[in-house]
DNA sequence: AAGGTTCTCAACCGCAGACAT
DNA sequence: AATGTCTGCGGTTGAGAACCT
C-alpha cells in the first residue's frame, strides 16, 4: 500500500502501513508525554506521519483498551439495533460498545451485515430478512455469524429460539426472538 | 499445485465543524 | 468577520489473506 510520498508540507511524510518501531515509538511517547495535539505530537515523536495518521493509528489500533475482532452476537444485535435508530452514525455506534472502534463496526457492518441485506434484496423470501414491521419503526431479523462449530453450538445455547441452517455459516432467527430471549 | 476470485480490514481522502488568531 | 489550523467523521481504496475451481 506504499503510496507516493506527499511533499506538500516541505518535509517527506510518509503513508501506508506503520512499521514496528513507528508503533514502538507512538506509543512510547504517549505513555511519556500523554495525547496532546496530533500534529505536534507527531513532530516531537520525530515520526514522518501526519497527526491524522498518528491518530487514527492510535485509536484504532495501539490504544491499550481496544477489542478486535471476534464480534459476539451481543455485539452484533446491538450494532444493529443501533443502526436502524442512527444509520451511518458509527462513531455514535461505537461509543455503545466498549473497545470497539468506529472503523472497524464500520468494516463489520459493510463486509458482514450490508451483505445479507444485499441478498436478502436478491433472494427475497429466504430465511435472513429486514422488515418493516407497523408496530414499530424498523424491526431487524437477526443475522449472526457463527465462524466455528463452537460458537455455533454457543450461539444454539444462547438463542434457544434460533432456527439454524444445517452445515451453514450463518445462523437466522426472528430479532424479536432474540430481543426477548436475551435481553428482555 | 496453480491461478483466479472474493473477502477483510488498515489506512487514506475529503469534508465539515470547532476553535484560535 | 475572515482566515487558518486541528480534529473527528464517514466513505473509499487496495494489499494481503482466504477461499474456490
């Protein structure tokens, strides 16, 4: 991802993928000195990177307190729930899940959830679905995915009402099921 | 095993708003 | 009031990984 350097500052500013010891000396000097203004931070850290990159890299990524990967279905029901009350709002989103970071809900809800809505909208009537229901404004069927026999047998046990695809990847069930089963 | 395709996610870009001068 | 700087946000990109044929 080495793009061409952009030297519009005066000075080489480096983009793409940090380094080790970029990381290294990001978070060194932030454990030393605390979040101060990016830009600054970034000159005094001696790092070739904009303030915007050291911010992103550091809430995204080095921040001690962020969770990736391994979303739970508790997770995901909430992302979506919060969805339909706020649409594209995820850095709103993200402050209801602790760790989580805006941009990787975001990657979630595009490479996860946006493609069963995109097939459900092609296969109209199979298990996974949105509706609209009139008791209430948005109701969201439930999609969860279940990425190993484990969590798919722990996903049966926490959603008894869960109706699972045999030999699929993705377990379907009615969001109200859901709602009610475990939250409720 | 190899080549092609799809998926994931880190990082970038552009814009808007807040704040300082 | 005008201008500049910084931050935060949402959309997008593209490299590498994973999967498929």
């Amino acid at each position: 991802m080495e793009k061409k350097p952009c030297n519009s500052l005066g000075n080489e500013v480096r983009k793409g993928p940090w380094t080790m010891e970029e990381d290294f000396i990001l978070i060194n000097h932030i454990a030393n000195h605390g979040e101060s203004v990016w830009n600054s931070l970034a000159r005094a850290a001696g790092l070739k990177r904009t303030g915007k990159s050291c911010r992103l890299r550091w809430l995204n990524y080095l921040r001690p307190d962020v969770r990736r990967g391994n979303i739970t279905p508790e997770e995901q029901l909430l992302i979506m729930e919060l969805h339909a009350k706020w649409g594209n709002k995820w850095s709103k989103i993200a402050k209801h899940l602790p760790g989580r970071t805006d941009n990787e809900i975001k990657n979630y809800w595009r490479t996860r959830i946006q493609k069963y809505i995109k097939q459900e909208e092609t296969f109209a009537g199979q298990s996974c679905e949105i509706k609209e229901h009139a008791s209430t404004s948005l109701q969201v069927s439930g999609m969860i995915d279940t990425y190993s026999p484990q969590s798919y047998q722990e996903t049966l046990e926490t959603f008894p009402g869960a109706t699972l695809a045999p030999q699929s990847t993705q377990a379907c069930w009615s969001f109200e099921d859901v709602w009610s089963t475990h939250f409720a």
